[in-house]
C-alpha cells in the first residue's frame, strides 16, 4: 500500500471532476480536495462584501486570510459535506448561478491564484490526496504521481448541471447554464496565469457515456499500472 500518493483531476466546468474525484478518493482511502471551492468562497466573499471581483489588491488578502472549513454534512440534504466560512454554511450558496456566473473573475486574478495554490500545495502535504480542478496537474502539483484530465461535451456538462439544480428543487434552463459554462470554460482557458489545459502527461477521460462506477473502474486500472510502473511490486495494491 503506497503511503504517500497524490492524483490530480483536471477539466473543465460540469465535466464530472467532483463526483469522480469523490468516488476516487474513497476506494483509494484519500482525503478529496476540490480546489474550486476555494475559487467559489473567494468570490462568495467579494459578493457579500461588494469588492470588485476583478481587483486584486483588495482580493488577494481575502484569499489567504479567509476562514474556509470543510465539516461532515451538517444536514441531510444531499451534500456531501458542509462548507463553512466563519460560522456561515455556504455550502449551497456557493453553487447558486451567480456565483458560476463571477467565480471565474477572480480565479483569474495572480496574487489569489498564489494565495489559493499555496494554501492546496500545504493540504497535499499531507498524505493520500486527489485533488480536483483546472490546473492541478500543470501548476498546482506538476508532481502529482496521477494526472486524469476528465471532460464531456458543453451538451452534456449543461445538461448535467441543470439536473443538480433541478435535484435541489431549483429552476434551471440548460440553454442559459449552456452559455455560463461556454464563457466560463473560455475564460478559465484563455486567462494568462494557469489556464484550464491538459497536462502532457494527463489521462484523458471523455464521460459523456461512462458511469461514476465504469470511470472509477478505469481509473484504478490506471493507478495500478503508472505506480506498478513507477516503483516496486509492493505497488500494485493501491
Ligand atoms: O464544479 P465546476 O466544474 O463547475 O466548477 P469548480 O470546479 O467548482 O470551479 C469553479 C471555478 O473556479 C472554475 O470555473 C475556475 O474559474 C475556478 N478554478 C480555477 O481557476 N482553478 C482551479 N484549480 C479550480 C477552480
């Protein structure tokens, strides 16, 4: 059993990072980080607090100083955890359209990219991690010992979406969550600091017609053979 082993999830928006990440994690007995949480409190803070989600100077301290915990579900209403900042359970507020609409202004800004990188690179320290988001395998842990790049067509990540708003008794037109994520997936891909991209040495999964379990299944096959091939035998139990 390796000790230590660190997998990154890329992709981009509704693509199936975090379910995948989640049911990953827990074959694997790893801790699951999704690094966009951290994007999505950000900007949850500069809403409520009305700061320019494109400033910063003034964004950047909020970052590295912000008070953000991941708790045990709280309530039993389909999350899978509870999402703290302060005392405030943000766990929902921080998926409302709103937010999918904002969050990417400030993951473009440098100074709270560095904030936010620095903060996952300290969690990856750790021991087991998979961590999910657009640029673990290229910057975050260009180390990582796994890298999966995951994606789905607009059609089906917008489809998707609308099905987890619905699931939570919210409206959802896919047409308007269509262009959200088409614009969200431009800019978090042409941003100058740590664009969305593949790493070079990323798996690709296309997940338009896998289910959690087939992805899972392929995935631990690829574990199995990078760390067989990486290390010793003592490996091929992950
Ligand atoms: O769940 P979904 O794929 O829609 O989004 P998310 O993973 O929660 O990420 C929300 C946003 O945070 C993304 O659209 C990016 O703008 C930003 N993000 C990022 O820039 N870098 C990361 N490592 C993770 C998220």
């Amino acid at each position: 059993m390796n000790a230590h082993l660190v997998i990154a999830i890329d992709g981009p928006a509704g693509a199936g990072k975090s379910v995948f990440g989640a049911a990953l994690a827990s074959v694997l007995q790893a801790m699951c980080i999704d690094s966009g949480i951290v994007y999505r409190a950000v900007t949850w803070i500069a809403l409520a607090r009305g700061l320019d989600p494109d400033d910063d100077t003034t964004l950047s301290p909020v970052a590295a100083s912000m008070n953000l915990q991941i708790v045990p579900p709280t309530v039993q209403d389909g999350r899978q955890f509870t999402i703290l900042i302060d005392t405030e359970d943000v766990t929902w507020a921080l998926r409302t359209p709103e937010i999918d609409r904002t969050v990417s202004r400030p993951s473009a800004l440098p100074g709270v990219r560095r904030a936010v990188t620095e903060q996952l690179r300290h969690l990856a320290r750790e021991s087991r991690v998979v961590m999910v988001g657009r640029d673990i395998g290229t910057v975050v842990l260009p180390e990582a010992d796994v890298k999966f790049y995951v994606t789905a067509t607009p059609e089906t990540r917008a489809r998707r979406r609308a099905d987890e708003l619905h699931a939570r008794g919210q409206e959802a037109d896919v047409a308007d969550i269509l262009r959200s994520i088409i614009e969200r997936d431009a800019r978090d891909s042409g941003r100058a600091t740590a664009p969305l991209r593949p790493a070079h040495d990323a798996v690709h999964i296309e997940t338009d017609n896998l289910t959690v379990d087939v992805e899972v299944a392929f995935a631990l096959d690829v574990v199995k053979r990078c760390l067989r091939s990486a290390t010793a035998p003592e490996t091929n139990d992950v």
